[in-house]
C-alpha cells in the first residue's frame, strides 16, 4: 500500500507537470483546473449525494456531444460542458452492457465524466485534455526511470495509446483498475487526449483486501472503440 501511494504521488506530479492538472483526493489527475462546477436542477434524487464532494459535482444533464476538435474547443470554453459531453456520448443500452442496470453518472469538480454500476463497483471515469498530444506524456514518463517501468505504448482501436500503473492495480485485488490515454485524433503529436480511467473495488463493507472480479473491468477496447467512433469519426 505504501508502494502504491508513493507511486501515485509521482504518477500526479508528472502528470501536472504535462497538462497543469489538479488532483482528487482519492489519486486521480484530473484533466483541468478551474470553475467549480455547480449541481443542475433535476428531477428525482440527487445523485451528486453519492459523489465523493457534492459541493463540486454537477448533476447530468444530457448535451449533444460535439465531435473532433469542437470538442476539445468545447472543452476550452465549458469543462462541465465538455464533461456532460462526455457523460453522453453513447446510450443508456452502451452504458448498461459494461455497469449493469441501475448505474449512474455526474461530472466531479475536477471536469471528469464518472459513471458508476448501482453497487459502487465498478466505475468509468472520462476526461478530456486539450493542450497536450501523447508524445509529451510519453516522453515524460519513459524518461523517468522510476515511472517508466510502469508506462506501455499500446495501440487501442487503431490509435496510439498509454497505459500507466502498478502491478497490483491488476492483481485482483482491493481497488484495481486500469489508466488509458488515447490519441484520439489518430497521431501522437498532435494536441488533444481522451483519458479513460476504469475502477474497480471490493463490495461495500468488505475490506480493501478482499479479491475483486476483473472480468467486470474487461471492456476497455470495447469502450475505447465505441467512444472514438461516437466523438472522433474517421
């Protein structure tokens, strides 16, 4: 556990110093800083009240989402629009073969899109960073030797890709999970990544010990694929 939260520390401040992120309490970079997001009116409960800060999460709201750069251009003006974006850019059909029924979904203050399964099991976490291509988060971590045996050069769905983490955030067990960065536009150098971030944790009321299922994390090219066909058509 030590391990893992000292390497956290240094995955965020090497990815803060490639995209100016801030972080959330529980280790996640997020994409940007900025505007505190305020909750929208909606009918039924609140589901910011199962969000980690409800005082800087906006409740969804579905937005048609923009496509290739007017979504990053999206992303510059509004990141709580952006994110909504995000929240809908597949249906309710995509999202439930991946987190089951009953599952939910806001933006965090921090500008992410997250989806959770009814149980709090299993979450999908979506960003989006403009200003950056994937050629500087890779140089940057394979330069570091302490994170570089942690980062892979993938391919997802055709495009250039990264993967960053520890073994045990494989190993079924505790919180597992898996760190993507896509070039979504196809090329490594050029400006722009779609960060797709997978979680997964023991039931409530089992300790962070406990083995976890992977299989129900196992869609990531699936949701790499169907994300880039619906926000970054060829």
């Amino acid at each position: 556990m030590i391990r893992a939260r000292l390497f956290g520390a240094l995955l965020l401040a090497t990815v803060a110093a490639v995209s100016g992120c801030t972080t959330t309490v529980d280790g996640i970079a997020r994409p940007k800083g900025g505007s505190t997001a305020t909750s929208a009116t909606t009918s039924g409960p609140a589901v910011c009240d199962r969000s980690p800060d409800p005082n800087t999460c906006a409740e969804f709201q579905r937005i048609e989402p923009a496509q290739g750069q007017d979504l990053f251009a999206a992303w510059a003006s509004d990141e709580v629009t952006s994110s909504q974006m995000l929240c809908s850019a597949l249906s309710d059909q995509d999202w439930r073969q991946w987190l089951g029924e009953g599952f939910y979904r806001y933006v965090s203050g921090g500008g992410w899109c997250e989806l959770w399964s009814a149980d709090d099991q299993v979450a999908i976490k979506l960003g989006l960073y403009g200003a950056s291509p994937l050629r500087d988060y890779l140089a940057r971590f394979q330069s570091d030797p302490r994170l570089a045996q942690h980062t892979r050069q993938i391919q997802i769905a055709s495009v250039p890709a990264m993967t960053t983490g520890l073994a045990t955030d494989a190993d079924g067990v505790g919180r597992d999970g898996e760190q993507i960065t896509l070039a979504p536009h196809g090329g490594a150098s050029r400006p722009g990544v779609l960060l797709i971030h997978l979680e997964l944790r023991p039931p409530r009321g089992k300790p962070d010990t406990s083995t976890v299922d992977r299989s129900r994390i196992a869609f990531r090219n699936d949701l790499a694929g169907a994300l880039l066909g619906a926000l970054f058509p060829l």
